[in-house]
C-alpha cells in the first residue's frame, strides 16, 4: 500500500510542476498507535449531518463542539480526516482531493481564518486518512467550538457521504476528545468558475477572445469576452496547464523574433493575464511549443527533436539552454498539446496519438504512443482545456474546414484517458479566427 501511495504522490505533484519534497520515507513502516488520554472526551457535530455541494453553490459551515476531559493541558490541536479510500481509477487522488477543498476555520467564535486541507503521507507520514484538515490551535478548556466552511469543485461529488473522524490532542500529543462529522457530497447545481476551463481565439486582426465554460454540453461556452489587441506579434501561444473561467492559468508566447514572454494569471476574468514579462530569446529553433504533464516547456526542432525545458521561477525560466532531449521523429506530428495528464498528437496522415505522461522519470516525459484514431485531419485546429462542461475531466475542441466548432469530452479506455469518438456541434463560424489555444 505504502508504494502505491508513492507513486499517486509522485505523480500528483508533478501534474502540479512541483518537486516533492520527501518522498524517500513513504515506504517506511506505520508509526506507532497515537497515545490515548486516560479519559477522552466526546465531539459532537451541531445541525446533524452537513451536505456539501460540488459545484458554485459557495461554502457551506460546519459545526462542532468538543468536551475536553478535566486537566487537560494546552494548547489542544484538533483534526478533520476524511476517509476516502476508493479512488476514481485515472482520475483524482488524494492531493488532487485535498487541492480541490477550499476551508476557513474559526474557534470559539472568533474570526475566520484560511486553513488548508493536506495529504500527509506525502511527507513519509502514514495517516489512516488520506486527506485531512489541520484546525487552528486552541487553548484547553472544557469545551471548544469550530466552525470549518467547506467549498469544492464539481468534480468532486464522487466523493461521497463519509463519517470524517476529528480527533484532539493535547500538548502531549494523547488523544484527548473524538468523535465524527457527516459529511455528504453532492453535485452542484451551478457551475464552479474555478473548475471550469475557458479558452481564448485571436482574430485576423490580434484581437484576444476569451471564452469561458460553463459546465454544459449543449452550450459548453459563455459569450465570448475581448482581452485585449496586438497579440498577433506572436508566432506561438501556449497555455501553462490550462487557463480557468475564473481567470487563473498562465501563458507564455513567443514573438517573432524568437523571444519568449510570460503571461500571469491574475485571477480576474475581465482582465486575466497581468503585464508581461521577458523569458529570454533563442526560442525560434523550435518549429512547435507544447507544455508538459510536469509544466516543462515542451519544443520540437526543425530535425524533428523535441526537448522540454524545466520550470525553474529561481532562476532563467524555460532557458533555452538547460534543455534535455526527449526523442527524435516527432516531425511526424501537425499538433501537439497537453490533454490530461499526457499528450495528444495529430500525425499527417490524420491518425491521433495518445501520449501518458511518465511518473518517476525524471528525464523522460512520455510513455510510448497509444493510437485513439484517424480522420482527424478534417480539422484545422485542435484544442485541448481544462474542464468546460463539468465532470472535472479535460476536454477537446476541434475546428472544422467549415468553420464549425465540435466538442469532443474524455473517456478512459484501458486505463488512458482520450477523447471520445462521439462529438458534439458546439459553434459555428470560428474561421475568423487563426489560433485558438
């Protein structure tokens, strides 16, 4: 089990573009039993059990009151886990699980405060919960109150209706008070802005248009929104992992004369992308840019090599020359772009490949190809995003000769996640535009 969870680890913080930061202790044996007070207390949930909806509804307040047993001494640390043990195969794991709950906590009235759900045995702990929240520290009294609000994406409905544990201990680390919250996930009825994915289009004229998800097949985009004009100075756009309808993701794009600019998002849907900022130049001896499962920078060069260049924010981001080579023939490829965690890549006879991303290889990015299908050079673009109509999975879009916009949603066929081969019409009249990412 403890490798297993290694592995999920490793590769959820990857998908983040993070190093983890101690994984070599997760293989290790189970600590010891936690020591339990010689009188344990009681918590009990205020309002009986607490539903949760997976989706843009907002937060939700949970409830609770601990009794302490007399002499116990402070300050007294209290936690929420949630036992989650059955995993969407492919899908979410527990640090995705834990990155998707957004909480703020109060004790005894006071103010709210952010605090942050985590996935403990990232750091070599094991913890007979998979996520958990960590409560403010509080005095010792005979009783205490919380108020925890819980707000979470739409795609985590999945999760269920659990019996989360709580547990206190005082300063000695003994068990002093337990008990159990109900919490019962349910599906949202409005769409979440931070999960749903939006994508952008430049006009004829570098104008930048945004369009952002709204959680529906039928209609899976809001009208679109104008960014801004002049972007038709770049030879290249590519999203960072995705850019959201709540105005998150970053860009990087590449000018003409091969120079390399960084585009951060601001969190604003209005205005989502703040000032520029120079990377570095070099960058026209690549024929194609994609980014990675890892966040890596992805370039493909005339030979037909492609190269990924590290994330580093400490130093020269994306320097051209810090690359490591991942492999010659991709010249075969019309596109290239992230789907998922891995690739898809269109080859000139029209056939679409699937590539999974690595998990612990840190020089390689890609495992070997996976074959979805052909046809596929009926489009003159292909784009891939973030979730647009609310199952938290990537999503396709594909421009036809015509002009037509079709949405193709994801599957998982034998363990790889690809596009369906159903799709649906979701636009018309999108030749206007001459890049669409």
């Amino acid at each position: 089990m403890a490798r297993t969870r290694t592995a999920l680890a490793l590769a959820a913080v990857l998908f983040a573009g993070v190093a983890p930061a101690a994984l070599a202790g997760a293989a290790a044996a189970a600590p010891a039993a936690p020591v339990v007070a010689a009188e344990v207390g009681t918590v009990v949930q205020e309002g009986g059990r607490l539903t949760v909806p997976a989706g843009g509804e907002g937060p939700v307040t949970l409830r609770l009151k601990a009794t302490l047993p007399a002499g116990v001494t402070g300050p007294v640390n209290a936690d929420i886990g949630l036992p989650v043990l059955n995993y969407p195969p492919g899908g979410p794991n527990p640090i995705r699980l834990a990155s998707a709950l957004r909480s703020t906590c109060a004790v005894d009235g006071g103010a709210f405060a952010p605090c942050s759900w985590d996935a403990p045995w990232v750091d070599g702990i094991d913890y007979p919960y998979s996520v958990r929240l960590r409560l403010p520290a509080a005095r010792a009294a005979t009783t205490l109150t919380y108020a925890v609000t819980i707000d979470t994406s739409s795609h985590q409905s999945w999760v269920g209706s659990l019996d989360a544990p709580v547990t206190l201990r005082d300063s000695a680390g003994a068990v002093v008070a337990q008990g159990e919250a109900g919490l019962d996930f349910v599906a949202g009825v409005l769409p979440d802005p931070e999960s749903m994915g939006a994508i952008h289009a430049r006009d004829t004229a570098g104008v930048l248009w945004r369009y952002e998800g709204m959680g529906r097949v039928d209609r899976p985009f809001k009208p679109r929104k104008k960014v801004g004009a002049g972007w038709n100075i770049y030879t290249a756009i590519v999203p960072l992992g995705g850019t959201t309808a709540s105005g998150h993701g970053d860009l990087v794009a590449r000018d003409k004369a091969g120079v390399l600019w960084y585009y951060k998002g601001t969190g604003n849907p209005d205005a989502p992308f703040a000032p520029r900022v120079r990377l570095g130049g070099g960058w026209n001896i690549y024929t194609a840019l994609a980014v990675s499962p890892r966040g890596e920078l992805v370039g493909r060069d005339k030979a037909g090599v492609l190269w990924f260049h590290a994330w580093n924010r400490e130093s020269e981001p994306f320097a051209v020359d810090s690359r490591l080579r991942e492999g010659a023939g991709w010249s075969i490829y019309t596109t290239l772009s992230r789907f998922g965690w891995g690739a898809l890549a269109r080859d000139t006879s029209g056939v679409l490949w699937k590539y999974d991303g690595t998990v612990g290889e840190p020089r390689r990015i890609y495992e070997p190809r996976v074959r979805v299908g052909a046809g596929w050079n009926a489009y003159s673009s292909i784009t891939t995003m973030p979730d647009v109509i609310g199952d938290g999975e990537p999503d396709l879009v594909a421009r036809d000769r015509t002009g037509k916009l079709w949405l193709y949603q994801s599957v998982f066929k034998n363990g790889v996640q690809v596009p369906s081969s159903t799709r649906t019409p979701v636009g018309l009249g999108w030749n206007i535009y001459d890049l669409i990412f």
